[in-house]
C-alpha cells in the first residue's frame, strides 16, 4: 500500500510511506517506486529494490524541482498506485 506524503504541500522534503506484503515473512517483493512530473517525465527513483515484508519510509528532496503538482507511484507485481504530491517554494 501507498499512504499519502507528510508534508503536503511541502517545501522542499517530503517523506512517503508504503507497506510492502508477501506471501511469506521470507519472501521478498520488488519494489519501484518513483516521481513523475505532471507532463509524465520521470524525475526521481526513491526505490528500485527487492524489500522483505514491512513498513518503509523514502524522502523526496524537492529542492532541485521548481514548484507544482508532482506524482508519486509505487509499482510491484500486480499493484500499482499513484498519489499527487504539491511542492511549494
């Protein structure tokens, strides 16, 4: 699962939660969760890797970006979402 960003609006780090399932405690799951501009350029890779079960935190450093609407997805073997996040300088 993919939780909302804290802050939001932010300015200029942003920290975003997600919760990663399995099977099993050993089983792990590939992970990729990215930010695209709303033109749908991918901007930043937050994670790109195989996580066991649990519950993660990743920050998006916004300072290089200029302000707007942005969107964050997570992607895993059959689930994907995506959620809006608003950088404000």
């Amino acid at each position: 699962s993919l939780s909302q960003n804290y802050p939001n609006p932010f300015n200029p780090v942003t920290k975003i939660r997600f919760d990663v399932k399995a099977k099993s405690k050993s089983q792990k799951a590939k992970i990729y969760l990215t930010v695209f501009d709303v033109t749908g350029q991918e901007v930043d890779v937050l994670v790109n890797s195989e996580l066991a079960p649990g519950t993660y935190e990743a920050e998006f450093n916004g300072s290089n970006y200029p302000s707007g609407v942005y969107f964050c997805k997570l992607e895993t073997e059959g689930f994907s979402k995506s959620i809006k996040i608003i950088l404000i300088k």
